[in-house]
C-alpha cells in the first residue's frame, strides 16, 4: 500500500498526516518541531511512504534536511503556486496537511527548489552581506543629512566611509555638540558595518573565486565580482530550468500580464521568482548602458519606442538569458548576438 504525507509546518509546531491512496486517514497528530520526534511517526510507515510534502516557510531546512538524511522524498510545496481547496467551509492545518498530501498523490502537486544544503551557508552570507550595504547606505545619507541640515555642508559618501581612524575630519564641520555626538554615534555604527562587509566578501570569494562559472560570468558586461557572486549563489544549479525563458522569468526578467482577445486583462504574480536575482541583472543593465557603446546605442534606440524602465528590464532579459546560455552550456559571451 502506498502512502503519502504531508507536513503543515510552523514557527514551533508541526501538524503531520499520512493519507492511503483512498486519502483515508493512517496517521494525523500535532508535534513540536523535533526532529526525532517526526522522524519516529515516520519510521514503522517508511517502506511504504511514497513521498513527503512539506510546506514552504521560512523555516524549512532543518526538516527537509533531516528526512532527506532518512532517505525519504521530500517535496517542498510551493505555496505561492499551489491553489487552495474550496471544497470545505472550514480550513485549519490539518485540512492543509492532508491537502498538501492529496495534491501528491494527484500529481498536482506545485513545488519549490530544495536548495544544495552544502552551499546554503555560502549563500546566506552573501544575503546577510547585502543587509548591510542597505545599513551602510542608510548610514551614510543619514549623516549626509544631518550636516547638511544643521551646517549647509555636503560631504561626498567616500569621505565619510574612509574617515575611520580620524572621525574629526567629519566632526569639524559640526558646531551643536548634541549633534556631534549623534554623528560621532552614526559614524561608528558606519564604520563597523563596513568592516563587516569586508569580512563577508572576503569569506564568499574565498570559497567561490576559484570556480569556472564565477570566472566565466564576470565577462557579461555589466557583471563585476559582487554581482557575479549573487547571480552564481542564488541560481544554484542550472539544470533545473528547462529552458532559457524559466530562468529569465525567475529572475524577474519578463512581463507578467494576463491578455485576452488581444487586449491586457490584469497581471499575474509579479512577485514570483527570486529577488535577488531580479535586483542582480537590473543592477549589470544600468551598469552595461554606461560602460558598454553597443549596448548604450541599443538602449537608446529602445527609449525611443518605450519607457525607460521597460528599456532597461528589455536589457536585463538579455543578459539573463545569456546567463543561463554560460552556465548551462559553457559558451562564451559574443556581444554581436545580443545588441547588434
């Protein structure tokens, strides 16, 4: 008999069933998210279960990690992409557990990406890196602001961030002394999320300078080391686009609108896909439009039939799609291809 389980997973909590292929009821209970606990429920049904579902929140990777170590199959159900049953009038996490599992049974099931557990530190830190540049940004502009304000003075963000072994030379320009000590406050919150930053970089391409693809990605025009770190981190492994339009539309690169006899109806979840990965190829288009003549002319050439940011995400695409082109076939950029 086969079995299939679903896992409504929570903060401190995990409702758990395991469904025949009748989705009668073999197991259903409530329990604390320990680990050898869960892996015990499982333990007397293993031989017989098919697969497990779990749910996709923030806090899944102890899990998926632990019953995959078990030699279970895991499905990590992809709640954004997964339509909920309206067929009861009253829904709660055991009625979504056994949905989860009935969905898997069907074969209807939408699934996220488990991510390489062997690479998702790496990745972390390259998240919490791009945490602190918001920080440092915030830093400096609030104490751009603030002597502005109060003296009428601009000093440049380069000055303020290489001040760190002698502050006066941003303190001078301040009278107030309440205010001088504020920025002598900021300047240091400023200073050691810098050296964090640095600490961050240095660790990632440590482990990451040395691979064939970060090397390779590094000669798409507008891609330099940090973004090339992001792109290779967030896109994992490669094969698991079928094609190059599911990777452009992962990476936010394409327009999402619902159209009908020709005319524009809505639009769909713009917000599907990765965010780091939509921010990543933005960020080497408006690199590329200013360093690169080819692909200025092309871009100037767009803003004469469209908008400006619709120019720009065109660009993007393109250079997505040449990622995908790189790390899944090897091939080497040719600028001629994409902007001539």
């Amino acid at each position: 008999m086969k079995l299939y389980a679903g896992i409504d997973l929570h903060s401190n909590n995990s409702y758990v069933v395991i469904l025949d292929e009748t989705d009668r009821v073999i197991y259903q209970k409530r329990l604390s998210n320990d680990a050898n606990l869960i892996l015990k429920v499982f333990e007397p049904y293993q031989e017989q279960i098919v697969g497990i579902v779990v749910e996709s929140t923030y806090n899944w990777y102890w899990l998926v990690d632990q019953l995959m170590l078990k030699s279970y199959k895991v499905h990590l159900a992809n709640v954004a992409g997964i339509q909920t049953y309206n067929g009861l009038k009253n829904t709660n996490d055991k009625t979504d557990a056994m949905w989860l599992a009935k969905l898997l049974r069907l074969g209807l099931l939408a699934e996220g990406h488990i991510y390489c557990k062997e690479k998702r530190g790496l990745r972390e830190l390259l998240r919490r890196r791009l945490i602190l540049v918001r920080q440092q940004t915030m830093s400096v502009l609030g104490i751009q602001a603030m002597v502005t304000r109060y003296e009428n003075v601009k000093i440049s963000a380069v000055k303020i961030k290489g001040c760190k072994k002698n502050p006066e030379e941003i303190l001078k320009y301040i009278n107030d002394n309440n205010v001088k000590i504020a920025a002598k406050s900021q300047l240091k919150v400023l200073h050691c999320v810098v050296e964090q930053i640095e600490l961050l970089e240095t660790n990632i391409l440590k482990q990451i300078k040395d691979m064939t693809d970060f090397v390779a990605l590094q000669k798409i025009p507008g891609i330099g080391i940090i973004l090339a770190m992001t792109i290779l981190l967030e896109t994992g492994d490669i094969k698991r686009f079928d094609q190059v339009g599911n990777y452009s539309s992962y990476c936010r690169c394409v327009e999402s609108k619902r159209v009908s006899n020709g005319k524009k109806k809505g639009e769909s979840n713009r917000k599907n896909g990765n965010v780091y990965l939509g921010w990543a190829f933005v960020e080497a288009a408006n690199y590329a439009i200013r360093y690169y003549e080819p692909i200025k002319k092309y871009y100037q050439r767009k803003l004469t039939k469209t908008k400006r940011v619709v120019a720009i995400k065109t660009i993007a695409n393109k250079l997505s799609k040449v990622t995908y082109f790189i790390l899944r076939d090897g091939v080497e950029f040719t600028m001629e291809k994409l902007f001539f």
